[in-house]
C-alpha cells in the first residue's frame, strides 16, 4: 500500500514537473483567398476560406543539453479537400553532447540563401497545397548528426521515410490541368515511400562569407508526371519519383549594405530509368538602403537570375528569369514590412507579380496580405494553368 | 644609478600628469573603465523592453540574452524573443568587432532558415525600440575617440564627464557625451548627438547592482527621444554570470536551438 501510494506520488511529481518545464504556444488562424477571375477549369471553386492550427509543445531538460519538441498542423480548408490535411511539422528529440548534436524524429532542415526559390534546400517535402510560394513543408522523419569543428559544422542525415508531394485536388484554385491525382503513386524505387535516402552537408562562415556544400542520395522530391485516368474518369497527372543525386553549393558574401547570393546544384538520376541530368542556379544580390523614409524605414532592392539548363519544360516555369523585388521594412513597433517584385521570363515573357506585407496588430494578433497575379503566360509555360487564378489572400493570426 | 633612474621615473610621471590632455584623460577613463569591466567570462540576462509612444502607450517584448566576452575582440551576444508571441523563437547571433563590421546573423524559426544579415544598419532602431543596433552592441574602446570635458554631480554621485566620438562607419551620431561614475567607472547618462549635431537622446542608467564583487551591471536603462517624443526602458532581471557558456553556444547551430 505505501509502495504504491509513493509509486503514485513518484509518477505525479514526475509530471507535474514536466508540465511545468514544458511550454505551450502556437498560432491559430483564419485565411481568405478572394480570386479576382473565373476559373479556368471545370470543376475549380471560387473564393475559399480556411482555418488552420498550429500549436507547439516544448520541453527541456534541467541541463538545457536535451529537449523535445511537438508541433502538428491542422487546416481545413472549405472548398478543397486536399488542401484539409494534417501533418507532424515536427517531433523531436535533440542532444547536445559538447562538438556533437543529435537530432532525431520528424523534423524541417531549411538550407540556402537565395529569395526567388530554394534549390539547395532538399531535405523536406514541399507542402504547396499551403501556399504556391512553395516555403511551407512537410515534417521528415530523420536522423541528423551534427558535428561542429573550426572548419565548420558537417551534418548527416538518414532519411527512412518519404513524405509525397501534396497537390491542390480538382475543386481548388492554383493547380495544374489535368489536376494532380496522389491516390496513384508511381515510385523509381523498388522500396517506395520506404527507400532509405541520406544526405551530407558541410556548412561555414568565413569572415564575410557563409558557404555551404550538400549532397543527397534518394527519392526526388519534385516528381515527374504521366498521364492516367482515375477512379471517377477523370484525366489525371499521377507523380512519379525519380532516385536521384544532387550535389548543392550555397553562398552568401555579406559586404556592408551588399548581400551576393548564389545557389547552384547538379542533379542526376541514378536509377536509370531516365530521370534528366541538369544543372541549375539562382544568383544575385541584395542591396539596403537603411533608414531612408522618415526615422526608421529602410527600402531594400532584391535582382536575382534563376536558370536551368533543362530549357521550357513542364519541370520547371524558373529556367531564364528574371526576379526583381523592393523590401520595405518600417522597423515601426507593429514590425510592418511589405515585399512587392516580379517574377519574369525572358524566353516566354511570362510575368508574375506578387506583394507579402504583414503586421503586428496587438500582442497576440498578425495579419499577413499575399497577392499574386499571372500575366501573359503563354500554353507552354508550366504557370499557364494558373493564369486565371490571380488572387488576393488575408491570413489573421492569434498567437499564444 | 638607482636613484637617477627613480627621480627620472618620478619626473616621466610627473610630466605626463601635467601634460595629459583632455583627450588623453578622456581615454585613460576610457581604458580603465574597460579594464574595470574585463574577466567576467559570460553573463545571462532575461531582458523586458517597454516601448512608450508620445501619447503614453505602451507595448512590451521580453527576451533572453547570453553574451560571451572574447578576448581582445568584441563580445559574441545571443538574443532570443519571447514575445510578442509571433516572433518567439526568432533569435539574433551577432559577433561584435572594434572597427571592423560586425557578424549578425537572424534565425527565423517559421523557416528554420539561418539569415546572415547587413551589420550595416548600426543607426536602425532595434525592435522598433528607440535604441539603435550600435547602442546595443558591445562598447570597445576603439570605436570611439574621447575628450575629457569636466566633473559634474548627478545625483549626488561625481562622474567624469567624457565625450565620445564614433570611428566606425555608418553611426548615426556625431557624438555621445557620457557621464562615467567616477567610483564605479560605469556610465549614469549618456547623450547622443544625432549627424546635425543636435541632441536626439538621453539614456539614464539606474539600480546598478554589483556582481561576483566586482562587475557593475545597471538593472535599468531608460532612453528617451527628444525628437519623437517616444521612449524605450528596459529592465535586466536575473544577471548570472561565469554560467559556463562557451565559444560553441555562439554559433549557427546554436542559434537554431536557442529557446
């Protein structure tokens, strides 16, 4: 009796400590998406609005050299049922052991410098039912080593287990025609979902420079399509996963009011089955001008170039463009900042416009306005399903 | 012999006494007051920023600060944000220098992406607040030139009254003028002159607190623009020191994880 009465007050402390060293925050939100025309497609919806929740637990060990972390997602959106989803954005355990850091569980690793798109950064699944922007991602599973040196931080990571693209389904604006359908899965690997990639990175900062090398081994995460016809009848794009290798170099030079940015990376197939080799880049630079409105707003000019060497395929809409961009940031006590650019294609002339401005409205509340707008984007272009999806977005956000 | 050379001792130090001007006295307080405030190691520090409009409203952010001194360079600092609650997690790593441009760099925890960032923005308010990045970043005795002006009492305590002009690029000031705790050799006001000369702000530093008997360390800086008519305080709550942090808590990977 008094073994189980101090087991029970063992176990209640247990938790009671744990609770109180955890933390509980998140964000909880509500979207709109007003699209200035009609649909292209049959089938697409109008406007559409959704909610999502994303809340965080932490917890950390006394000694601050383990800690945990728990976020899961949930939107559900009112017209598009693929774009009601939940994930595991993230569980994990980390440990910091003097040069040494293990990290294990599901996971985002963001890797890169550029503005315009992310080449480099590979390790996790784009989530684009989240935005076109193509920056929300999916939780990987993993296991990273970091090991931190003078010469650098090198990281190395198991990758048991593929996340699958999401896709805007049939009912939703901002996809592809035919729309994408996941319910078949084409994969290179034998293994599917279950191949076992890995990846290695070397990371340092140099005085003004930061550089990193990446290379991967394992599942594409951009699939190729065919052509099928679904359960309903419908034509559909079903992804097919290539295995692949991609090497990536990053670099970023920080001189004064001068940021040069360069992202490069070469991938091959490796399954032979035909998946193309090709090289591709983003590069440019950045220049700030520091409180030139008023007390305290600074203006900064984005120009960057993205190539591919793979030519107008439908791989790609970023193969010989051109991506200009004004950053405002009002450093006001609502942190106020606004990007406005463009997005062009010298080859195809095909242009896309695009505002982001966010503000702090209390505390607790944020609201961030997205536009985009397609013009003139010719049949060829892979944008050129999106070309009656202009859109205006306002997301209101309560943190806790 | 041995006496020649201390009545020569006597007479060098004598000359310089005489001869020391009111720059060379504005760096000798200088020197000290840096020698004063060497071998702490590292210190932590929960930080709450209030921001006052000129109507008198006012928003409050929290952060964590960490700092490492470093040997005959500036010191690393990490900042972490508690609140406002969008922005926790987001941290600031940055690698101060005498003259040669800080290393900043921000973790945007939305992104997980690591962001070096232009340390050139020394003049831009710093969170919206009314202190600039250069007056948050670690005071080297070679960022500035110094004049010596004269005593004064505040509040009843003797300071020395020292001018301090900025010798790295892009300040936003033309001068500081310190009032420096002639016991303490720690600053009680500061004012800062903005590039036409004329007065922007005033920091007043109060409740300073002694730490491992012998570091000073204000519990509370107040900083107010004369311009704007705004103001920023902020509050230093639970200082530690020689916690054991090491060069390896001020990295890009440490910055990820910083909570």
């Amino acid at each position: 009796m008094f073994n189980r009465l101090k087991c029970v007050l063992f176990f209640y402390l247990i938790t009671v400590q744990l609770i109180y060293a955890a933390e509980w925050s998140g964000q909880l939100g509500i979207e709109s998406r007003i699209f200035t025309e009609t649909a292209a497609f049959s089938g697409q919806k109008g406007n559409s609005s959704s909610v999502f929740f994303q809340p965080e637990f932490y917890y950390e060990s006394e000694t601050g050299k383990d800690s945990f972390t728990f976020v899961p997602f949930m939107r559900l959106d009112q017209t598009d049922n693929q774009r009601s989803h939940a994930d595991i954005r993230e569980l994990t355990w980390v440990k910091v052991q003097d040069d040494l850091e293990w990290r294990v569980g599901i996971r985002k690793v963001f890797w890169g410098v550029t503005e315009a798109q992310h080449l480099v950064d590979i390790i996790n699944q784009t989530d684009t039912v989240e935005n076109p922007d193509g920056e929300d991602k999916l939780g990987q599973p993993m296991v990273n080593l970091s090991y931190i040196t003078d010469i650098g931080t090198f990281d190395a990571f198991i990758l048991p287990y593929f996340r699958e693209r999401t896709f805007v389904g049939k009912k939703g604006r901002l996809r592809s025609q035919p729309y994408v359908d996941t319910t078949t899965t084409f994969y290179e690997s034998v293994d599917k979902e279950k191949h076992i990639d890995y990846a290695l990175r070397w990371a340092h900062s140099i005085d003004e420079w930061d550089i990193g090398l990446s290379y991967f081994n394992g599942t594409s995460r951009t699939p190729r399509f065919i052509v099928g016809i679904n359960s309903s009848g419908d034509t559909v794009f079903n992804p097919y996963y290539d295995l692949i290798e991609q090497i990536g170099l990053d670099v970023q030079a920080t001189f004064n009011n001068w940021l040069w940015k360069l992202e490069a990376i070469h991938l091959d197939g490796i399954g032979g089955s035909g998946a193309s080799n090709f090289t591709a880049l983003t590069g440019g630079l950045e220049y700030t001008f520091y409180s030139v409105i008023g007390e305290a707003t600074d203006i900064g000019l984005v120009i960057e170039y993205l190539y591919d060497d793979r030519g107008v395929t439908i791989a790609s809409p970023f193969q010989n463009d051109v991506m200009f961009g004004m950053r405002f940031n009002l450093n006001d006590e609502q942190s106020s900042e606004a990007l406005v650019g463009i997005i062009k294609d010298i080859e195809l002339d095909s242009t896309l416009y695009f505002i982001e401005a966010s503000r702090r409205l209390s505390e607790n509340f944020k609201i961030v306005i997205e536009a985009r707008q397609y013009i003139s984007i010719p049949v060829n272009d892979i944008l050129y399903a999106y070309l009656k999806d202009d859109y205006i977005q306002v997301e209101l956000s309560y943190y806790f | 012999m041995k006496i020649y050379l201390i009545i020569l001792g006597l007479f060098i130090v004598s000359f310089n006494v005489i001869a020391e001007t009111a720059e060379e006295k504005g760096l000798a307080i200088a020197v000290e007051a840096d020698k004063r405030d060497t071998g702490w190691g590292d210190q932590q520090a929960k930080l709450v920023m209030t921001l006052k409009n000129r109507f008198g409203q006012e928003s409050r952010r929290e952060n964590r600060n960490k700092t490492l001194e470093v040997d005959g360079d500036g010191d690393k600092t990490l900042i972490v944000f508690d609140s406002p609650k969008d922005i926790k997690g987001t941290a600031f790593l940055s690698f101060t220098h005498a003259l040669r441009p800080d290393e900043q760099w921000i973790y945007l925890p939305a992104l997980k992406r690591v962001k070096r960032i232009s340390s050139s923005n020394k003049s831009g308010p710093f969170l919206g607040s009314e202190f600039s990045y250069e007056d948050i970043s670690s005071q080297e005795v070679g960022k500035y030139k110094y004049k010596y002006l004269r005593d004064e009492k505040i509040n009843g305590r003797d300071t020395f009254v020292v001018e301090a002009i900025p010798q790295y690029n892009k300040s936003g000031y033309t001068r500081l003028i310190n009032w420096i705790d002639k016991e303490r050799y720690q600053p009680l006001k500061t004012e800062f002159y903005d590039r036409k000369n004329s007065l922007l702000k005033t920091l007043l530093y109060s409740q300073y607190n002694q730490y491992l008997n012998k570091y000073w360390r204000a519990g509370r800086m107040d900083m107010q623009n004369h311009i704007t008519g705004k103001s920023t305080s902020l509050e230093f709550l639970e200082y530690k020191f020689r916690t054991g942090l090491k060069d390896r808590d001020f990295n890009r990977n440490a910055l990820k994880r910083a909570r």
